[in-house]
C-alpha cells in the first residue's frame, strides 16, 4: 500500500483537536507523519509537547521544528466593527 505523506502545523496543548489529529494520523496505515511544525505563542514548548508524544508513539524519527509564535498577518477589528459584527447575526 503506498502510503500518503502529511505535515501536521499544530497549536499543541491548547485544546484537543490536535491531539486527535496525531491519533488520527499514527491509527492509519496509509498515512506517514512527515514532519512537524508548532505555532502560536510558545512554540518551543508545544515543540517539546509534540516531541514527548511523538516519543510516546515510538515515533521519534518525525523532524519537529518550532515555528513562528505570532501570527504573520493577524485581524484585528476596532469595537465599532464588532458591534456591527454582532448586530448583522
């Protein structure tokens, strides 16, 4: 079976739908983890979280690269575009 490699880019460790991604991602056997990136805030650490996971899963071999801890291009509304934001719903 060939199978298809993913890179997983994850905010670990702040809710659970990153770990159920790596879950997701170790239970197929069409897939293969090829890579790691972290981002949001303290990246070395969520680093250091996918890296224990990984270690856990006796996935070692995955490259984990710590990435940018803010985002590039953030959205950013004044109150009056919020308030029109919640009057429109």
């Amino acid at each position: 079976m060939k199978k298809t490699r993913i890179f997983i880019d994850t905010d670990l460790g702040d809710d659970v739908d990153d770990a159920a991604a790596f879950m997701l991602a170790f239970a197929s056997p069409e897939l293969e983890l090829a890579g790691v990136t972290t981002v949001y805030k303290d990246v070395k650490k969520r680093a250091e979280m996918v890296r224990d996971l990984l270690d856990l899963w006796g996935e070692n071999h995955v490259p984990v690269a710590a990435g940018y801890g803010r985002a590039l291009i953030e959205r950013r509304f004044d109150e009056i575009g919020r308030a029109s934001c919640r009057e429109r719903v």
